[in-house]
C-alpha cells in the first residue's frame, strides 16, 4: 500500500544480484509498500515470476474463482496457478528469499531484473529480459495500440497513485531504445 492507503503504482526495471541463498533486495522505492504485509510469489507468464502483494493477490484469486470451474483450462490455470504460489515476507534489510522451486522453474541466474507491472512486480532471469525486450522493443508502437486500442489512457487514475520517483543512486538501467521512442497516444 502507497502512503495514501491505496495501492502503489509499480513502474521501473531494477536490476539484482540473487545470492547463493536465493535472497534478492527489494528496491528502495517499493520496500515500504511491499514489505508491510505478506506477498505472494506465483509462475508468471513469458517465463518470470510474478510477485502481488496481499490485497492484488486476493483480488486476482477473485477475478479466477468467477471462471467457470466447468472448462478444463479454468481448472487448469487454478490448480497449477494456487499450488506454486508461495507467500513470502521480507527479512529485516529488506530482501525476499525466493523458493528454489520457482526460482528453477523461472531458470533464474545470479543477474536478475525485477520489473514493474502496475500492481505486481516480475522477477527475470537478466538475460531473458534483455532478450524479451530486444524482441518487442522494436513494436512499441504497434503493441500500445494493440493494447490501448487507439484510445488515450487517463490523465491520472484516482485509484492509482504513481510510486514517488527513486532517488538517482537507485540502480535503473533502461533499455537505450526506450528513451528515445515517444510516449503512446
């Protein structure tokens, strides 16, 4: 949860070290929201992991128990989602320690990004993402409108306030196509 009680917006690419011990340091800018309460780590799509905290996990677990437990893919997606989910807390310098099941499962090496995604983080394999990226980076434009649908988002969402911004000696490193591209419309 933000400062204002309502969810942080998470946004941003953090590259980690992972240690022998499986442990990773959450980024100073979401530490306060993630480390108050218990998070939940799951298989992600595209080969990461995927990090909710409570109340984004509980609203996910909602939004699958209204499927129709009658289709096989349904009962699928549940059954393999709901028993790899692991809920974690933070230890007291701010680090996660990720089950060496998932870990495995996401081929995590020692280099790990962990990337925003509006209400949940992503845990990759370094290498993974930069090859992801260099895939897609090149569509930008074609995947916004795929996904926005030719529509402008909102000014600011009321529901969402932004993270504020980190410091300039939080380790960020961006893609060098994604400063130069412009914003979608």
């Amino acid at each position: 949860m933000g400062h204002s009680g309502k969810a942080m917006l998470l946004t941003g690419q953090y590259r980690r070290s992972l240690d022998d011990k499986l442990r990773v340091a959450v980024p100073k800018p979401f530490r306060e929201a993630l480390t108050a309460a218990p998070l939940y780590l799951t298989p992600g799509l595209d080969g990461c992991l995927a990090l909710y905290p409570e109340a984004e996990f509980a609203a996910l677990a909602d939004r699958l128990a209204n499927a129709s437990p009658a289709t096989a893919p349904a009962r699928d997606y549940a059954r393999l989602f709901f028993s790899q989910a692991e809920c974690l807390s933070a230890d007291k310098q701010g680090r996660l320690r990720l089950p060496a099941e998932l870990a495995q499962w996401a081929t995590l090496q020692s280099e790990i990004v962990l990337v925003g995604v509006r209400d949940h983080l992503e845990i990759w394999d370094a290498a993974r993402w930069d090859q992801y990226v260099a895939q897609r980076d090149h569509s930008f434009t074609d995947l916004a409108e795929a996904a926005l649908g030719g529509a402008r988002p909102p000014a600011e969402s009321p529901s969402m306030p932004s993270a504020p911004c980190p410091p300039a000696s939080e380790s960020r490193k961006l893609p060098t196509a994604a400063a130069q591209r412009p914003a979608p419309r």
